[in-house]
C-alpha cells in the first residue's frame, strides 16, 4: 500500500464524485489532503467528514486570482505541496450539429485551460522541493470517445498531450506528470441520476467502476511507488476499451 504519510495533496473538485473519494482515500493513507472545490461550504463539509487531515479552499479551476490564492493559503498552513491532483472537470453530452461555442469553451475553460493553470500554478513549489507529483485524471475519452461527446473528448485528448509535453519539461524539475483514464465510475455525474445502464454488464469485468478504485490509481502515482513513472498513462476501464465480453 503507498505510504503517503504527511504528504501535503491538492485535489480540485475535492468536494464530490471520484475527487471526494480520493480525497478520503489519500487520507487514510496518511495524507494531508487540501479540498478544492468552487462550493466552498461543499468542501467545509466534506473535510469535517474527513477529520483532521483535510482542509478546505475555494477554488475555482478556471481563475487564476482562485489559484494564487489557494497557493498562498498552502504555503501559509503547510509550507510545501507534494502533489497535485487535477480531479475538477464536467461532462455535456449534445449532439455535434447542435453544440455551440459556448458549450464548447466551457469545457475548455474546465476540462482543459482549468489544467493548464494548475499545472503552471505548482511548479514554483515543487521545484523548490525539487520534488512532485501532478497526476491529471483525464479519460478514457481521450482515445476512445462516446456519442455526443465531442467537445468532451477533444479536451480530454489536449489535455494528453499537454500532460506529456509537461513531463518533458518539468521532468528535469523533479516533478512528475501522470495520468489516470477513469472508464465509466458510479458517480451522479455519470449516471446522472439514472442508475447504472445494463451496458457495463457486457464489458470484460461485467460492472461499472467504483470510485474508489480510482483513487487508488491516484495513490500509487502521488506516492514514491511510482518514482520512475512520468508521461504515463493508466487505463482503469474494467476492459471496457477492449471490447465486449459477451459472445
């Protein structure tokens, strides 16, 4: 199991969904985990279940103003940040003839530009440290889009190559780049509401993923575990990209 012991993490979308469960995961792993979340009173929450390993910050990925302030509140409490966790991001499903431009620079504002900016915003930390871990939960929609996803899958897959081009340059830095491509995970923004479709009895390990089967992944990449480990990138899918389990 990684040893996250008093390692200070930022998770942005802390408050919900997959980032909730990493969150709780990386503390019990020792970790002292720094909620991120544009509903601070969400995160309030969502520390206080946690205890005293978790602490709260309002942030919003896609302002700048929110991540300086946020480094600076981190730099105040703990004094260093180990890694970081790129969890925050939204999913709108439109038919492309009927996607705007507006639906479309929202989800580059979130999925994508809200990336880059904490990616940017770290680095002065962790080369200081000459240490650190960025792990950027992407998807396996990057490589293998669903229907009426496309702006979606398009910020996905820069976020890829964005990833990778990172790890180039910061590698020297001693900090680490990595990503996770979640398949379909039990979270309301998943499901949205309307349970778990028969779909995911069809792929090779027959069930929808839990959340905290991702955070996992997550643990393993902010840990020592994966020291030689940047520009990765790691599919936990249940097969899904494989194809059909049913004959």
């Amino acid at each position: 199991m990684p040893d996250l012991n008093g390692e200070v993490i930022l998770i942005t979308g802390g408050n919900r969904g997959q980032g909730k469960a990493i969150a709780e995961h990386l503390a019990i792993l020792g970790a002292r985990v720094v909620i991120g979340a544009r509903q601070y009173e969400s995160a309030k929450d969502v520390a206080s279940s946690i205890g005293g390993s978790a602490y709260p910050v309002q942030l919003d990925v896609t302002k700048q103003a929110d991540w300086e302030a946020v480094m600076d509140e981190i730099g105040e409490e703990f004094g260093r940040l180990d890694t970081l966790v790129n969890n925050a991001g939204i999913l709108k499903r439109k038919p492309f003839t009927k996607l705007t431009i507006d639906d479309y620079q929202e989800l580059v504002n979130v999925n994508q530009f809200g990336v880059f900016l904490g990616m940017q915003s770290v680095v002065p930390f962790m080369e200081k440290q000459q240490k650190g871990s960025i792990v950027n939960n992407v998807s396996i929609s990057a490589f293998a889009p669903i229907g009426q996803s496309t702006a979606y899958a398009a910020t996905k897959a820069a976020v890829v190559a964005m990833s990778k081009a990172a790890a180039i340059e910061l590698g020297p830095k001693g900090i680490r780049v990595n990503m996770i491509h979640p398949g379909g995970v039990e979270t309301e923004m998943a499901t949205q509401g309307e349970g778990v479709p028969d779909f995911y009895q069809s792929i090779p390990l027959g069930r929808i993923g839990q959340p905290v089967e991702i955070a996992k992944a997550v643990a393993f990449l902010a840990s020592n575990e994966s020291s030689y480990c940047t520009g990765t990138e790691m599919v936990i899918d249940g097969g899904m990209t494989l194809g059909s389990a049913n004959v």
